[in-house]
C-alpha cells in the first residue's frame, strides 16, 4: 500500500467503510483473514488509501460472482501495490465480449418475429441456449439483438424457428471450440510467464491490455476466415450442385420438337 508521508492523510476506517458501502465490521474480519494489508498508522489513527478501496471492491465483485473467501485469498497473494491493477484486469475478464445492449422484448413481440411461432418449448430452448433471460410477466431480456434480428430474417426466409435454433445450437458448440483456441493462446503466450515471473506489478497494465486487445483480434480473425471458409464452401456446394443439373442435361433426349423439325427439313 501507499505509505503516507507527513502531512498526508488517508481515509480513517469509518471513511473507507462509507466509501466502499462495506460495515467497519466487515472491513476488519477481511484484515484479519488477511485480505486486506494493514492500514498506515499515523499517531494513533490508521488511514487506508485508494489501494485499499480497490482490493474491497475486488472482494465484493469476486464475492457476487461466487467466489468463496479462501479463492480471492488465493488471488489476491503476492499482488502487493497492484490492487487496483488486479481490479481493472478482473473486470476486464468478466466484461462481456461484444458491447450490445440487450433488448427487453414480451412473448407475443418474440412470437411474432419467429413467424408467429408462439410455442413455449420455444422460448424455453433459447432459454438453454443462453439467448433469452425470463424476467417475468411474459416478458423476456434477448441477450444479443444480433441473434435475433438474424432468426427474425430467417422466418422471413421460410425457415421454421425450430431449425433456427437447431442452427443456433449449432453455431453455440463450435463458437465454444474457438473461444478455446484464443483463452489457450492468452494463456500459454501471456498469462503463464506471467506466472512464472512472479506477477510482477509493472506487468499487469500489459497482461490487461493484452486482454482487451484479445477480444476484437478474436471478432476481426474469426469474420475474416469465416468468410474465407464461407465463400470455399459456397462454391464447392453450388458448383456440385451445377455439375449434377449439367450432367442430367447432356443425358435428357433430345425434345420431340427438334425431331419433327428434322423431319420436315428431310
């Protein structure tokens, strides 16, 4: 933590509690668990600073995210000044990856853009499948407009909402397959030596930025080969299909007209 110089003044215990919305109590059964490093006694007063706040907000995040006490412990060894370092990094891995604002849509609105397909097993499969959050009341949150913009112009197409999200699941199973490829290459190139090298304070703004640069090199690499991929299969699909309609062609016999034609030109 910060060492407080003469003239200097941190929070006193009250005040960090205030800031934080933790109780003194609360604050004081972290300290003596060792999750929260002493405070700088000056005279007979203890202050905290902002790496004290930034560790109590650690806590509480990890702590609604659930993990226990003895896991936050385990993270928070050996951080020493880079609390607010640790902080910014676990925010950074539970951000969510795309920035899309969910939309809150009723049943009926769902319903009407799936074709006017109102089956509950429905919902409830794109319930598992991650794509909606019930809230009650008939009323849902879509967690990517995206996906749904997508089924809406599938129905448009003809295509029944049951295959849709039989693509969707789908689509969820081989995205998981690639999301592991991009954490293993976070992992092995980035996170391990940094491991190994101790966790070095002056390392973690760089492990973070590598982090957030990960997510739109992962989005950017992904489209681009998809589409790659997407035109190949394209045309090895529709050339095929071309060769076979060819080939019936050149094997059909030749039309009564043209015959008859023949006929009279004898």
């Amino acid at each position: 933590m910060t060492q407080l110089t003469q003239g200097q003044k941190g929070m006193t215990i009250d005040e960090l509690a205030q800031r934080t919305g933790m109780t003194v109590r609360n604050i004081r059964a972290h300290q003596s668990r060792g999750l929260l490093p002493p405070p700088e006694v000056v005279g007979r007063t203890g202050y905290y600073d902002d790496d004290h706040v930034a560790r109590l907000e650690l806590i509480k995040e990890m702590q609604g995210d659930g993990f226990n006490l003895g896991a936050i412990r385990r993270l928070l060894e050996g951080v020493g000044n880079s609390s607010s370092e640790v902080l910014g990094f676990a925010r950074a891995v539970r951000a969510p990856f795309e920035e899309e604002e969910p939309e809150i849509l009723e049943a009926e609105e769902i319903a009407k853009r799936w074709g006017g397909e109102g089956d509950p097993t429905l919902l409830r499969r794109a319930e598992r499948l991650g794509l909606l959050r019930p809230l009650g009341e008939g009323r849902f949150e879509v967690a990517s407009p995206r996906v749904m913009r997508a089924g809406t112009e599938l129905a448009e197409l003809g295509i029944p909402p049951q295959t849709a999200l039989e693509v969707a699941a789908k689509l969820r199973r081989h995205s998981r397959e690639v999301a592991r490829v991009f954490i293993e290459l976070f992992l092995e190139n980035i996170w391990k030596p940094f491991e190994r090298a101790g966790r070095p304070d002056e390392e973690w703004p760089r492990v973070r930025e590598a982090l957030e640069r990960l997510r739109p090199l992962a989005s950017e690499s992904l489209l681009a080969i998809f589409g790659l991929v997407m035109t190949e299969a394209t045309e090895k699909a529709f050339g095929r299909a071309l060769e076979r309609d060819l080939s019936r062609d050149s094997r059909r016999p030749r039309s009564r007209r043209r015959r008859t034609t023949r006929g009279q030109r004898r």
